[in-house]
C-alpha cells in the first residue's frame, strides 16, 4: 500500500493529490511550502510518491523511470486517496508528477474520479531538447487544466509555450520572471513567495468548495 501523506483541513471537500517532481520527494522543501499554503486555502492535499523514490529513501539508488511506466502507480494512489476521503479530488503534481498524472487525467475525470488537473511546472520538454515536445496528449485534453509555470522555465517557457497546440481545457497562472520552481531572480522584484502563493490562490479558484464553480 503508498504511504500518503496528508496535509491541510481534515474535513475539507476539496482534495487535491499530488506528486512529486523527477528528483525530489513528497516532503521536499517546495512541496511542503506548496501543502502549506493551499491548506491555508482551505485545499486537503494527499502526497504520495512512486515506487522509485520512496526506495531512495532506502538507500536505493533507482533511476528516473520514463512517466509511462507509473501511470499505474498514480492509479493506485487516487484510489486509496479515493477510498479515504469522500470527496471527488483533483490530480496533479510537481513536474514529472505533473505530467504523470496528465496522462490519465481524461479517463479519470471522464469516469467521475477527478475534478480537475493541477501540473506545477509543466516539463513540456526535456532541459536543452526543445523539439523532444511532450504535448501530444495535451492537444485534445478535456480535463480542466490549470498549469502553474515560470516565465523562465527551462522546460517551457512563456514564449515557447505561446507556439504550443494545446486544449483550450488548459489555463496557466504564469509566475512572473519564474524557473521552473517558479523562483524569480532577485533583480526582478518579485518573490518565490510571492509566486508560491499566487499559484495556490490559482489552484484554489480551480477547486471550489462544493456547491461553487471554478472561476479559473
């Protein structure tokens, strides 16, 4: 069974699972920062991590595994967070989580088992490898989709993303002058804080209370 950990209001009916990026685990620094403030919101948020990372823990040395091979780790996941809660959750994760569960987003939500779809900094290509596009599935999305992405980010920026054919499901909260952690340079004048939390205030509009609609 995944260990989830679980952050946030305990009777809130808006739950958002959550992954974690390709090298970093559920309790890294950013992703309690991120559990933090949509608890603030009023968002439950059940992290867990794939089979790979956790061995880490371990002192396993696996490597990245290619997203494909754990779709069926995600599944299993929100089926146990699923089981837990009585609430309908949305999917998503940080990066390589973040693309993970976009590729079954549509048959979950289409199935009634997902609300909506949250990627933190999208990878849509690999670092240094702009032609290698990871959009394809993104094209006919039907999900609705927030993506909280760095202007800056080196696996998609605003301008690259800008020439990208995606599903008008998908809305962006782009985090100014942002990296792919949505952290800004100094010289801006923005914050990682700053964007941190423009970023929830974003996935908190996507996932009202019951009864509300998403005004992203």
């Amino acid at each position: 069974m995944t260990t989830v950990l679980w952050s946030g209001p305990a009777a809130a009916d808006r739950v958002l699972v959550l992954a974690h990026g390709a090298g970093a685990p559920m309790d890294s620094g950013w992703m309690n920062d991120m559990a933090a403030l949509l608890g603030d919101r009023g968002i439950r948020v059940a992290r867990f991590e794939f089979a790979y990372m956790a061995a880490r823990r371990e002192g396993g040395r696996r490597p990245n595994p290619r997203a494909e091979a754990v779709l069926d780790e995600y599944r299993a996941a929100l089926e146990q967070v699923r089981a837990e809660t009585d609430a309908v959750p949305a999917i998503g994760g940080k990066s390589f989580g973040g693309r993970v569960a976009s590729m079954i987003a549509d048959e979950e939500h289409a199935a009634g088992r997902t609300r909506a779809l949250v990627c933190l900094g999208y990878p849509f290509h690999p670092m240094g490898k702009p032609e290698q596009l990871r959009t394809a599935h993104l094209a006919g999305l039907e999900t609705p989709t927030l993506v909280c992405q760095g202007e800056r980010d080196i696996m998609g920026s605003r301008d690259e993303v800008a020439g990208y054919a995606l599903s008008r499901a998908i809305s962006f909260s782009w985090a100014p002058d942002g990296d792919h952690d949505l952290k800004p340079r100094k010289a801006s004048g923005h914050t990682l804080a700053g964007n941190l939390a423009a970023a929830a205030d974003a996935i908190a509009a996507l996932i009202p209370p019951a009864g509300r609609a998403a005004s992203v």
